[in-house]
C-alpha cells in the first residue's frame, strides 16, 4: 500500500544519460553564465571606493537568511507586499520540491537507492507543491494585474518586467501542464490524484488526448520547462531577477551603524584632494550596489516629502541614475545627472531608506554630493544658506544673533550657567532656535520650568554654547559641522558633563550619535524621553484638562530614533486625547525642515509643511503637537499658509505639560534622580 | 600683475556694544568678528581680477592686534596670494590719515598695478582710506564701486549714486578702487582653499615701522545716542495693540478719515 | 568760523542737498562762501560768494580736476571748515581735499555739540564727538542732519574759476536705474518691509496692509538687495527718497540710509521686535512686536473698519 504513494521520477523522459547529460549540461551552462554576469557586474561596484561591511558575519547571515525567507520587509507595505510574500513562498517551495526531486533521483536514488518521497511524506510533499504552485500563480496574476491593469502612479514598466512575468508564468504554467499530462496518463484513476488538486484538475481536462499525444506533450513541455528554468537562471543578472540576490545580500552588508549617522570626513587628510563625491568613481561599492538592488518599487518615491510636493527629487531615480552612471562607465560629474535641484530638495527625513525593502540608502548618496558642492565647489542651494553659514561661523548660530545673548532667555527664569556653576543635575542643551528664536524660548522656559518642579538642578552654557552643526552637516558642510563640534565638545568635557538633555531631535541626534566619532562620550537624552522618566519617577504632577489633539513624529525623534512612545505618554498624562494622523509613527510626514534646509527658502512645488498642516488638520484635532523646534516653526508657518490660524494651534509637548502642571512642593525632598538608565 | 586688498575687521553689527573704560571707543569684549562687508566685496573683485589675468600676485593687508589674523585667513582662504598683518594693539584710536600712512609706508615700494578697499568700514564709516592712499601714492581713485571690468589695461567701472543711478567711469592702472556692496557675489572659501591658506605667508609687521603720518584728530567721547524721545512705545498683546494703533491713526493721522 | 560749502550738481540739476549745507552755514553762522562745479543757468538759493566753476567744461564727475578747482578757492578764502555733503560726490572728493589740505576730515556730521562735530559709529548705535587737531578742518554731513525748517533764499555772488589740471579718469554718462512701476515719491501711505519680514513670502502681508490703507509699499536695502522686492520700490539715499504722510516701517532697524530716504514722513510708526532699534530715534510709534504677527492681525482689523 505504501508503495502506492509516489511517483517516477523522469517518467517518460526517461533517466538515462540522454536526459541527465543535456540536463546537468544546460544547468552548468546556466550557471555559469549567471556566475560570468555576476562576474561583469562586480567589475563595475568595484569602480567605488572601499567600505567595510562585512562585520558580525553571523548576525549578518541571520538577518539575511530572515529577510528573504520571512519577506519581512517587503510585506511591511501589506498591498502588495503580500503578494510577493506568497508569490515568493510558492515559487520558493517550488525550488524546494524540485531540489528533493533532483536530490533523490539523481543522487540518493541513483546511487544508494534510497528513495524518500513516498508515502505520507509524500502526499504532503505533492499537496504543498501544488497549492504553493497555485497560490504562485495566482499572486503573479495579481501582481501581472496591478503593474498592467491598475497602473499605479509613479510605477515604471519596462521590458524588463514583461519578461519577467512572462519567464515565470511559463514556468508556473508549463509546470502544472507537466503534471497535468503525466496525471493524465498514470494517475487519473488513482486515489493519489487527489493529493495533487491542481495537476488532477488539469489531467481531467486534457482526458481526451490519446496516451501518445500526452507523453509527447509532456516530454515537450518537460524540455521546454528545463529550458525556461535554466533560461531563469541565466538571466539572473542581466534581468531585474538579479534582485533575488542583489537584494538579499544588500541586507547582508547593511548599514549597522547608528540611524542616520552619516560618515565623518577626515578633514585633516592631506593626501585627500577631492572632499564628498564629485564623479560617479567617488562612490563606494556599496553605493553602486544599492543600485542593483533597487526593484523600482517606489515606495521611498511613494513617501518622499520632496516628491510628493512636486519638487525634482526622486530617491529610486537619483539610486537608478546612479546605477546607470556606473553601468556606462561615466566620469563626468553626478551633480549634472542628479540635478542640484534634487539634490538640495532632501530633508534626510529617512522616510525612503526606512521603508525601502532593498536596504538602499538613500539619503548618504545624497549628502556626499552636497559636501562636494559646498566643500569643493563653495556653493549652495541659495545665498540666504551662504549667509547663514557666516553667521554661524562668526556668532556660533545660523539666525545672526550676537553670541554674547545667547542665554539671555534663562535669565528671567534664573537658570544656572555652567559658568558660574557647573554643579548641576543636567546640562540643558538649548540649540540655537530655543535660544533665539522668540517662538522656540517658550519651549525652553517651559522646559525648564518643569525640570524645576521635578526637583533637578538645570545648568546651561549660555554663551559659550554654540549650534551644533547638524543643518551645517546636512547641507555638506563638514568642516564648518566639525570645527562646532569640537569646539561644543571642548566646552562640556571642560565642565565635565555627564548628562544632556536636549529639547531639539537635531541637536540630539548629533549629540548622541555623530559627536561620538570625534570623542565625546557622555549620556545625552530627548526631552520626550527625559520627561517621560520624570513622570514615571512620580517627580511631575500633571493634571491633565481634556485637550484634543493630534501629535506629530518628528522624523529626528522618529524614524532616526524610534521615539514614539514616550511623548505619547506624556501627551496622555496632560490630558491630550490624540487623534492620530493617517501617516503617524514611521509614517509620519516630514515637516520639510530636515537636511539643513531649515536654512533654506522652499521654492520649488508646493509647500510640505502647509501639506503637513493640512493632514493635522484633517484629523479634527485642535492642537498640533510635536517635540522639535523645527517642526514648530513651519507648522507656525503652515497654519498660517493653509489659513488655519484659529483652528488649528502648534505646541511643543512641553508646552501642553508645563500648562497642566500641578506644583508639586516636596520634588526636592526626594533626593537625587538618577539619570542613567 | 600685482594686486593689493586692504581689509578691516570690525564686530559683527549685531552684538550688544558698550563703551570701554576711557569713554572713548567701544568695548572689544563680548564682540564677535568678522571681515568688514564692504572688504568682502573687495577681496572677491582682487580675486576675479586674479583669476581673469592669470599671472597676477594678490596681497591682501590688514591693520589691528592678532585676533585680525583669523579674518585675514578668510581673505587668503577666498584666494588671495599672501598677507600682510600690521601688527598694532592701538589701532582703534588712529585716524583715517595715520591708517592711510600706514598702509601707503607699506605698498609705496611694491608697485602695485590695483589696490582695492572697501568704500568705509561698518565701524568707524568714515570712507576716507583709500582715497587718501590714493592721493598719497598719487594713484587716480574711483570710489563707490558696484560693477568692475578689467580690459585692455583699463579698467571700466560703475559708481552708485543716489537714485540707484550709476555713472560710468574709467581709468587705466595703477589705480585705486573702492568698494560698494553689491559689487559681486563674495565666494565662500572651499575646504581645499581653507587648507592652502593654512600655509600661506602670513607675515606681521609692527606697525610702529610704518607709521608715517601724525594724527590729526581723536575721539573726545563715545557714547550712546539718546533716545530722541517723543515716540510712543507701545507693547503688549497684538490685538490690543492693532486697536490702540488704530485710534492713533484716527487721531493723529488722516488716513483713516 | 567761516565755512566754505562745497555743492553738488548732477545731470543738469542742482541737488537737494546743497540745501542742508546751506541750513548748517546758518547753524554755524559766521561767514559762508561756497563752490560749485555746475552751470550760471542753475544757481543756488544762497547769499554769499559762489565760486563756479563750468560743469560742461569739468565734467560732473572728475574729482582730480573738481579737487583742483577747490583747492585754489580754499587758499583764497581760508576757511575754517570745509563743508561737503555726505554723498557719493562728497567721500569722493573731501579726503582728497583732506590730503592736500593736510587737514582732517570728520565724515557724516549729524550734529555740533561744545564746537566738536558728532558723528555716528557702527551703523547708529553709538555716537562720538571728535577732536580736531589740524587749524582746518573738512566735514562731510549726513544727508537730512541738518535740514531748514524754511526755505533758503537768496542769490550768489558769482565768480567764475578755471584750472588747467588734467583729468586722472575719464567720465562717460550715467546709466538710469531700473525704471518703471510705481513710484513711491508720489505715494502719501507707505508701509515699507525690512529684513525682520524674515523671508520674501512675508512681503505679501506688508502688500497687504498697504492695500488696506490704500497706500503703497516699499523696502529698505537689504530687502531689495535679496531680490525679495523690486528696485523701484526701495526707500533710501540709494533708492527713493519719500516724504508720505504715513510712513510704517515693519521689521527696519533704521540704518541711516534708509533713514535718510523716509526722515521726512509726517507720521511714522515703527513696528519692531527690538526697542533700541535706530529707526525709534525717527519714530512718533513704535509698536514692540513681532511684525509677522503684527502686521496679519492689524490688517484684519482694518479691514473690518
């Protein structure tokens, strides 16, 4: 009985070396072409410039070999991430039968006449592959429908795609007439048949061919499927079907580095003739490879706050530009290619590298040119950034106040300056707009006020505090950038500070990440998260009054921190009832003042911080809450733009705390707070 | 071609002045500073002028203590070829003449073809320099300069005058030239130009060697002006202040008749 | 103390600031002769000596020449102060007078106070007297400083000077500005925008509020120099000069340029974040605000009038 439940293998086509000599011979050929292409395009990645990406090997494998198999990335964007999750799974498990096949026919079969698929094994083996071949066939048909029917905006189709479906149609199809012919003609009347649904569907419909003319189509299709399978491979790299490694590995040499954490120039080089990337040589190989392994999807397009206002930035086109550039062998200068429109449009909101399912990385690609453009060239997106970048160098901050001012703000709040004393609980790193800028002090006051009320000692560096080079650093001036971060990384080891706390995601993401690679090493914290343990250390009383709101993820705070949960609770605890926007979390929008252009006039397209206003808007909320001084001040801007003025008012969320405070009289009394985790 | 630019550091306009100790200038603390702005546009136009004729030696010269070496950086970062530093703690209280003195004991021997300055500096704004350079070294002299062109040996310039007329003007080298802002677009300096200015001869020169000339005034006082008085302040609220300018405008004004 | 005042004539005009050298001769008092290099058909309202020398042979611009001519009716006439206005004529020719003369030069004179002329040091915020050591000495004096309350009057002796001094640059023409569009001379309602509009999309609230008071608006320098307003509507010396009868600056801090181009304004509000700013010293209002916020909500309230 048991011997019931299997089939020959090479029925019909027969096991000799007439099928096994042409088979291997075509899957060698196959694959060495796929080697020989592969071979070509590593020639090209290696015209870059060196990286090291090959640290951990072990967490680096698991994380690929998770990936690709689980198809995590791709299906975070559910439609149609799904259908190539599923397609890939059939078509995988496909794979997978058929190596079992080969692996018993023509290995443990042949020479030790060992044979597995049988019985149970194999009624299960036969209903997996048919189902995983169904289900394969029907997501391909989705997505044939979605690229050729629906047409979604922004989705390029080439010819390469037309092959693709084509090539892999044929094999899923051709597969199943295999099936179908050879059911026809051994399982029809079998009760095996049944553990092969789709085949026995088939087999019934082509019943009325004679024996003879379903062995010759199946011998036929059998080649003719070999030859497509082999075709497949080869084609590999010469096809988008390269991204089934392209991709994959692209997870393997990943950026492990801290999020968003751009590399630091060694300015000091004096062999170094050139700074950031002027040719397409200037690039490292993984710049180049991040182009192989783009599959077009557009989802960083789909989400880039620069395109999505009509501004000539596109990260998959700069990735596939970049891709063309290497592939034609060409020396003349990217800037040209990409566009210094483009180029200067980049907020380094992230949202294209954090949604790209390839590992791409956008946004570094991007800023190596504006350090060509500004540390080569002198040049910038407009004169009002030149003149901001003279006045940071001669007053230490981009808005054109005299230095000396700087910690004016604290002085009717009597905040101590390090100055005068540095016995502090933490060092408050104001940033230069809660420094200046008349909306942004209220952040500060209130910042303090409620670190007050919490019972810890404040001290800031008033004047001796300079920006800290982050919208310098996005724009690509990273001399400027460096030249403010040693001279701010001086002052605090001088005063021996052991714990920042900042109220600008900008000036806490260079803090805690970029100031590390030139030496500083201390404890640096966002006021959402600094706060949030505050509350939770019972030091602040809030009496939440009902407010309704919507809350806004700043992306330095967000998608460069995963910070989402701590300003909501604070939110909550002030009595905020959030009704979130459709793009929320790492989805949020960006506020348009990222990549240094903060320092810039939008010029180009519409406005996104108006776009960004509007989706507030759009929730019903009455207040627009967000936790950076950026943010703040183009949602100011937008609501004025979008008319929104008594409907819609932005704070910062120490605002909303500060405004729902109830004093508490014994914080002192209850000792000291300790600040690392 | 050899090409002079005198320069000035003076304080960022924005800072908070006081007055020093003697009553007689402004304070030097609490100040951050910067190349005078009508000098930018001096260095920039030395540095086309350079660029276009190809073999042509740029100095750029600077009066004051050692802080003004940083500025003067700046002027070699942009590209000019050497510096000359006059090395002087005092040079705050001298006149227009002396500093003209200075600079002329410094440039008489060095055949200069262009000397450029800016039309006055942010500070002091007394506009005298470099015509008197000129006069003194016998140059003929263009001021207030917003458009340059160097042909043929001649130069062919644009003064700005009231209006927003220009004159057109020309003359042939040697020259001295002053400059209004707007003349160009001032570079800003390259990271490979930061790194060549590093090495570039920077030499300081007591000014003591070149003073030449007397002084023939001095400031008796410094001091703020005082507060013209018979404006209205008015501050709060903004629309209480719409409402309360309003009724001004109604009552002082006819506009709203 | 006898002054000697030097005039300004441009493209067959006399200039209005021959008028301020007038008014400060009066100040001074004592005896006044003064110079020209213009034409016997355009003579001054002045009632002394006028030693005139022909624009049509000179040149209206050659200062070697002009300096030459001067020189000559300053040996004759020995005066104690040189006068010239503080004008692109006038910094052009004082220092090289100053240098022949070997007499001091005190540049944009605003005011005489103890016998010591006064002048301004870093863009108004400060102010210093100065000592003159040298018997003469030259001023240059900044435009509006020293103007009359009425009309001068009066016609000049006239004497004709010659020189045979070479010429050291060669004038050719002026070169209009940019024409066109409004002009503000004409407006009685200005609200001009200054750099603390921020950026040039706030230009549109000062057109604005303008609009609503049925009036012009104008900017001062650096507004224009940034391209964020066109040149036609730039008040000051080298812009327009205006004298509305309600003149608002928004966001100006008072350079004394654009002082110079609107000084003359019958009522003038400033709306400014910062109360020590210049233009309070001209301002019968100011209004501490932000003008960004200001400036939105007062034209509302306007417009519901």
């Amino acid at each position: 009985m048991e011997m019931e439940f299997t089939r020959e293998i090479y029925w019909n086509v027969g096991h000799g070396f007439l099928t096994l000599g042409p088979m291997y011979l075509l899957a060698l050929t196959a694959i060495a072409i796929l080697a020989y292409g592969f071979l070509l395009r590593i020639n090209v990645y290696k015209q870059g410039q060196s990286l090291a990406r090959t640290d951990n090997p072990g967490q680096r494998t698991v994380n690929t070999i998770k990936t690709a198999l689980l198809q995590t990335s791709v299906t975070r964007v559910t439609i149609p991430g799904i259908f190539h999750g599923l397609f890939f799974w059939g078509f995988f498990l496909l794979f997978i039968g058929t190596t079992i096949i080969v692996i018993q026919a023509d290995f443990t079969d042949l020479f030790f006449g060992v044979k597995f698929l049988r019985g149970t094994f194999y009624k299960l083996f036969s209903i997996t592959l048919d189902l995983a071949g169904l289900v394969a066939v029907i997501m391909l048909g989705a997505l044939f429908v979605r690229r050729y029917i629906l047409r979604p905006e922004g989705l390029e189709t080439k010819r390469d795609d037309a092959l693709m479906h084509g090539l892999l149609f044929a094999i899923l199809l051709t597969g199943f007439i295999i099936e179908g012919a050879r059911m026809a003609v051994t399982e029809i009347d079998s009760p095996l048949a049944v553990w092969s649904p789709v085949g026995f569907v088939l087999a019934k419909s082509m019943s009325s061919l004679d024996e003879g003319g379903l062995r010759s189509l199946h011998r036929f299709t059998w080649w003719f499927h070999l030859l497509m399978a082999m075709g497949f491979i080869a084609s590999l790299p010469f096809t988008k079907f390269r991204h089934i490694l392209t991709t994959s590995l692209n997870k393997f040499f990943a950026d492990h580095g801290p999020t968003g954490k751009l590399a630091t120039l060694d300015l000091e080089d004096e062999e170094a003739e050139s700074f950031g990337v002027v040719t397409l040589q200037d690039y490292t190989w993984k710049d180049i490879f991040d182009a192989d392994a783009c599959t077009l999807c557009k989802r960083c397009q789909d989400r880039c706050p620069a395109f999505t206002t009509e501004k000539p930035l596109s990260p998959m086109k700069i990735i596939n530009q970049l891709g063309d550039m290497a592939f034609q062998g060409k020396m003349d200068a990217v800037v040209d290619t990409f566009t210094r429109d483009a180029i200067w449009a980049c907020t380094t909101c992230r949202a294209c590298q954090d949604i790209c399912p390839a590992s791409i990385e956008h946004v570094g690609k991007i800023i190596d040119v504006r350090r060509s453009l500004v540390l080569m060239e002198g040049e910038f997106p407009g004169e009002e950034v030149m003149s901001a970048m003279e006045d940071t160098e001669v007053n230490g901050n981009p808005l054109g106040f005299g230095y000396a001012s700087r910690g004016e703000w604290a002085e009717e709040l009597n905040v101590t300056v390090m100055a005068d004393n540095s016995d502090v609980d933490i060092l408050y790193f104001a940033g230069c707009f809660a420094s200046f800028d008349a909306r942004n002090t209220k952040v500060a006051k209130s910042f303090v006020t409620l670190c007050r009320e919490a019972g810890i000692k404040v001290g800031i560096l008033g004047r001796e505090e300079k920006c800290c080079g982050e919208p310098m650093r996005k724009m690509g001036n990273e001399y400027l950038y460096q030249t403010l971060a040693m001279e701010n990384i001086e002052t605090l080891e001088r005063y021996n500070v052991n714990t920042v706390v900042t109220t600008c995601p900008h000036c806490f993401n260079t803090l805690a990440k970029d100031y590390r690679d030139l030496g500083l090493d201390i404890e640096v914290i966002s006021h959402a998260v600094y706060l949030d343990r505050l509350m939770k250390d019972d030091r602040l009383s809030i009496d939440g009054a009902d407010v309704s709101c919507t809350y806004h993820d700043s992306c330095y705070l967000g998608r460069h921190n995963d910070i989402y949960d701590a300003p909501r609770q604070l939110i909550g605890a002030a009595g905020g009832t959030i009704t979130e926007m459709e793009k929320n979390r790492d989805q949020a929008f960006c506020c348009s003042a990222g990549g240094g252009r903060i320092l810039a006039e939008e010029k180009i397209g519409s406005r996104i911080n108006v776009k960004r206003v509007r989706m507030a808007a759009a929730t019903g909320a009455h207040h627009l809450l967000s936790n950076c001084p950026f943010c703040l001040t183009m949602f100011e801007d937008g609501v004025k733009g979008a008319e929104l003025e008594d409907q819609l008012i932005p704070k910062d969320i120490a605002e909303i705390l500060v405004e729902n405070l109830k004093k508490k009289t014994d914080s002192a009394a209850r000792g000291p707070f300790i600040h690392s985790k | 071609m050899k090409i002079l630019v005198c320069i000035k550091q003076v304080p960022d306009m924005e800072s908070k002045f006081k007055v020093n100790g003697e009553g007689n200038w402004y304070d030097s603390s609490d100040l951050a500073w910067r190349m005078n702005e009508y000098d930018e546009y001096g260095v920039e136009q030395a540095v086309q002028l350079k660029e276009q004729i190809g073999d042509a030696d740029l100095t750029v010269l600077c009066i004051g203590p050692d802080r003004v070496k940083e500025t003067m950086k700046k002027a070699l970062a942009m590209g000019c070829d050497r510096g000359a530093h006059i090395a002087d703690d005092a040079s705050y209280g001298r006149d227009p003449m002396e500093i003209a003195g200075i600079i002329v004991e410094f440039a008489k021997d060095k055949g200069f073809d262009l000397i450029f300055t800016g039309m006055q500096s942010q500070d002091r704004a007394s506009g005298q320099v470099g015509v008197l350079v000129a006069e003194m070294l016998a140059l003929p002299c263009v001021t207030t300069i917003i458009d340059f062109a160097f042909v043929d040996g001649e130069i062919q310039v644009k003064r700005e005058l009231e209006g927003g007329i220009k004159a057109k003007v020309k003359t042939t080298i040697p020259a001295l030239i002053t400059c209004q802002l707007g003349l160009n677009t001032p570079r800003y300096p390259t990271l490979p130009n930061i790194m060549k200015a590093k090495k570039k001869e920077l030499l300081s020169i007591p000014a003591a060697d070149l003073l030449s000339v007397d002084t023939r005034q001095e400031t008796a006082a410094m001091y703020f002006p005082e507060k013209k008085g018979g404006g209205r302040v008015l501050e709060g609220e903004n629309t209480d202040l719409a409402d309360q300018l309003i009724q001004i405008l109604k009552e002082k004004t006819s506009v709203l008749a | 103390m006898k002054t000697l005042l030097v005039g300004e004539y441009r493209d067959a005009k006399l200039l209005g600031c021959n008028y301020d050298l007038i008014a400060f001769a009066e100040k001074i008092g004592g005896e006044s002769a003064m110079f020209l290099v213009g034409s016997e058909s355009e003579l001054p309202p002045f009632d002394g000596p006028l030693y005139l020398a022909d624009a049509s042979e000179y040149g209206e611009y050659n200062p070697a020449v002009h300096r030459d001519l001067l020189v000559q009716v300053v040996e004759k006439e020995q005066p104690d102060v040189v006068v010239f206005s503080h004008s692109s004529y006038g910094w052009d020719l004082a220092p090289r007078l100053a240098y022949t003369m070997q007499a001091a030069q005190v540049s944009e004179v605003v005011d005489v106070v103890d016998s010591m002329p006064v002048v301004p040091v870093c863009n108004s915020k400060l102010r210093r007297n100065v000592k003159v050591h040298t018997a003469k000495a030259i001023y240059t004096l900044q435009a509006g400083a020293f103007t009359s309350s009425r009309e001068p009057s009066g016609s000049p002796t006239v004497e004709k000077i010659t020189t045979d001094s070479s010429a050291t640059v060669i004038f050719e023409g002026y070169e209009e500005a940019e024409k066109g569009g409004v002009d503000l001379t004409k407006s009685e309602i200005i609200v001009s925008a200054g750099r603390g509009i921020g950026k040039p999309e706030n230009v549109e609230m000062i057109a604005a509020l303008a609009q609503v008071l049925k009036g012009e608006y104008g900017a001062s320098r650096p507004v224009v120099d940034a391209e964020w307003v066109e040149h036609n509507r730039q008040v000051g010396t080298t812009g327009q000069v205006v004298s509305p009868k309600l003149y608002i600056a928004c966001g100006i801090s008072g350079a004394i340029q654009h002082l110079a181009g609107m000084k003359k304004a019958e009522f003038i509000i400033a709306i400014n974040t910062d109360k020590d700013a210049p233009i309070a010293e001209v301002a019968d209002i100011l209004v501490v605000a932000d003008l960004k916020q200001f400036v939105p909500a007062l034209t509302e309230k306007l417009q519901a009038l």
